[in-house]
C-alpha cells in the first residue's frame, strides 16, 4: 500500500468564495499513479470548507449567499468579541473541512457535475493551503 501527500497553495479574493480545486487533485491522482484507492482533499484552515458540486456560476454564487444567510455575519456570536469571524467558524464546522474520493483504475471517481472546491468562508486570503492525500496501491 502507497501513501502519499501534496500541499497546495491559493489565494482568495472575496469574503466568501468558491475555488475550483478538481484540476489539482485529478492531476495528483495521475501523478502518483494509484491505481486503487482513496484520495483524502483537507483544508488546514479553521474558517474554510471542502465542497463537491457542479462549476455553474450561479450556483457558485448561490451557495456562497447560502452560506451567508445561513452563519449571518455581525449576529453577536461570542467568538466576535474576541476575532469578528465567528461566522466563518461555525460555517466550516458544520460544512465540514475534508472530502474523501474513491480513486479507481487511476481515477479519481466523481460525478459528472461534481467539482471539487476550496471554499473561502474568511477571506480574501494571500496564502491558503490544502493537503491531498492519497492511500491505496
């Protein structure tokens, strides 16, 4: 069984964002060459997240207002007191920062629609990273 590991670097622009991460991880997959196995996508981050769903724009933007009515910024979370980001907090605990993919016949195995992205709940960032890891043989 091999294992493996690769940080990516980005960089965000927005407060909250979407960033389009399956071109990265896809080309680890390939790079590695496992054959079968999982494909572990991790953000490093308290206020960031790990998504899977399809690169549309509007729905892009569609979740990130989802977000944003959802964890309110400015609500009087007591987190605020001490870094006004309580929202991008509790957003990334409930969203959850990982992702885990099947990988088959050296594929990384996802829908159609589904993408993988990187989701900016405390930006804009100059350096963010993430972690892909892969198990399998």
């Amino acid at each position: 069984m091999k294992a493996s590991f690769k940080e990516v670097e980005l960089s965000t622009r927005s407060r909250v964002e979407l960033v389009d991460i399956t071109r990265q991880v896809e080309e680890y997959v390939r790079e590695e060459k496992i054959e079968n196995g999982l494909c572990l996508v991790y953000s490093i981050h308290s206020t960031t997240a790990i998504i899977t769903n399809e690169h549309e724009s509007g729905l892009m933007l569609d979740i990130a207002k989802k977000v944003q009515e959802d964890f309110p910024r400015g609500r009087g979370w007591r987190h605020d007191e001490v870094d006004s980001n309580a929202e991008a907090h509790l957003a990334s605990s409930f969203i959850g920062a990982s992702r885990i993919f099947p990988v088959r016949d050296g594929r990384l195995s996802r829908g159609t629609w589904q993408n993988i992205f990187f989701l900016e709940l405390d930006g804009p960032r100059s350096a963010r990273r993430i972690v892909i890891e892969l198990l399998g043989e």
